[in-house]
C-alpha cells in the first residue's frame, strides 16, 4: 500500500508538471499568433517537430522495435490524437477566443475519461471520486470564467464551429488519456513519447499539402518556437507519459487541469491581467482535487 501511494504521489507531481509546462505554452501561442500572425497548424507542426527532434535524440536508440512493431496500431491511433487535440484546441481559440475552448477542452476529458473507466472497471464509483473530480470541474468553470477575450463576440457560425472543435479536441484527448498509459508501461516512458511525438509530427505535417508551412525568420519568435518543442512538447509530453504509467485515466485528466490555472496565473503575473475572487476561489478547489487523488491510492491504467 505505501509503495502504490508512493508511485500515485510521483506520478500525480509528474501530471501537474506536464500541465504547467502545457499552461505556460498557453501564454507563447497567444504571443505567436497575436504578434507574429502565425496559424494553428503552423505552430502545432513546429511545436511537435522540434519535440521530435529532442526526443530522438535523447530515446531514439532505446525503442524496442519489435514491441513497437507489435503496437503500431495503438501508436498510431494515440499520435494522431494527440496532434488532432492540440489542432482543435487552437482552431477554437483561433476562432472564439481562449475562454470557452478551454473550458470544453479540459472540464469535458474528466468526465468522459471517468465514465469510461468505470464502465471498463478501472475506477471504483464512490463519494471521494464524486467529490474529487466535482472539485476539479467547478475549479476549472472558475478559473476560466471570465477570462479572455473582451469586446464583441464572435458571430453564430465561428461560435459553432469553435464549440464543435472545442469539443472534438476534448474527446480526443480522452482517447489520448485512456491508451497513453498502456503505452507507456509497454514502451517506457521516453519512447513512448518519442514516438507518438514523431507520429503527431507526421499527421501535422500533412497540412502542408494545402498550406504551406512557415518557419519564423526572426529570432524571437523562433525561441518562442523552440521553447514550445522542447519545454511544452518533449518535456512535458515525457511527464505526461511518466504519470500516465501510474495513475488511473481519472486521476491523469484531473491532475493535468493545472494547465488553466498555470496561464490564468501567468496572465496576470506577466500581462497584468487582474484575477477576479471566483478565480481564486476555483484555484483552491482544483488544488483542493489534486490534494484529494494523492489521498487516493490510483490503479495503473491498462
């Protein structure tokens, strides 16, 4: 029993990092498509190359081909998940603004992932469960309420359409959520990550064929293009990957909402963007829930 609590509390720690990588990637698109006019493929393409290329380096040679061989199909499926969520994520934003794709994005995976888990037995249905995953949801509604974009709103046809990829992003993610775990207690960690980074590199670079891709020339925004490959993609995708060897699907979703909180906080850190009280207060309660699964000794997710 300790030693399970043990590796929950260190994959719990490895999740939130993740999410906090991913939260302050936030801040670098904003910054690259406000600033620099760069589009949702381009810089889901880049983001995931340069991961790659790290990753490679680092993994390459410890990839087992003949398990891999024998789990081409999951990999394949789960990478391009993983790419058609990040896509979807900022083709929402792209459209309505930061505010509501996030909330889609990340209160929705949650609930689904939870659901079926518990149909599939990996989740015991219980109070502490209930109360930890309405935890997250209501802090994630909080934090992200209110936060955005400000001015009139966008009209009812990009308000569908953002809705629609807001929500096929979450139901990708969940997909994502459910088969990364697997993968990596099969592959390992960092070539797991290798390569379904190398396959949502791939399916992105698909985009070229009706729009050409565009490498920044200036030196700023090509940082900001090698901090979102190597922080957001190959860092934070590798955590991602270590924590999903040791939570339950429930457990990876929720931890991974320090994301929202991550660029709310940032944003009035660093834009001075001011925090309203319920924001605050939905801080707290997504902490409160994090506190909550490090109570709970999670199953490994099959």
């Amino acid at each position: 029993m300790a030693a399970a609590r043990h590796a929950t509390t260190l994959g719990l720690l490895a999740a939130c990092g993740a999410g906090f990588l991913w939260g302050t990637g936030a801040l670098v698109v904003n910054i690259l498509v406000t600033q620099h006019g760069f589009t949702p493929q381009n810089i889901s393409f880049w983001r995931f190359a340069v991961g790659s290329v790290v990753l490679l380096a680092i993994f390459g040679r410890r990839i087992a081909l003949p398990t891999l061989r024998q789990l081409w199909l999951p990999v394949l499926l789960a990478g391009t998940a993983m790419a058609g969520y990040v896509l979807c994520w900022f083709l929402g934003i792209e459209r309505i603004g930061a505010s509501i794709p996030t909330l889609i994005a990340l209160c929705l995976p949650p609930v689904l992932v939870t659901l079926i888990a518990l149909a599939r037995g990996q989740e015991k249905l219980d109070t502490p469960l209930l109360a930890v995953l309405g935890a997250a949801v209501t802090g994630t509604l909080l934090v992200v309420s209110g936060h955005g974009d400000t001015g009139s709103g966008p009209a009812a046809s990009q308000m569908l359409a953002g809705v629609l990829f807001s929500i096929a992003s979450a139901v990708l993610y969940s997909g994502f959520t459910l088969v990364s775990g697997r993968l990596s207690t099969t592959l390992g960690a960092g070539p797991a990550t290798t390569c379904l980074t190398v396959v949502a590199t791939a399916v992105m670079g698909l985009f070229a064929l009706y729009r050409p891709l565009q490498w920044p020339q200036e030196v700023p925004p090509q940082a900001w293009f090698l901090y979102l490959g190597v922080v957001t993609a190959a860092l934070a995708l590798l955590a991602f990957s270590w924590g999903a060897a040791r939570l339950s699907p429930t457990a990876l979703t929720v931890a991974t909402l320090v994301e929202p909180l991550t660029a709310v906080a940032l944003s009035a850190l660093l834009l001075g963007e001011q925090l309203q009280a319920w924001q605050y207060a939905g801080g707290a309660l997504l902490l409160l829930s994090i506190w909550g699964l490090g109570r709970r000794v999670g199953t490994a997710p099959h």
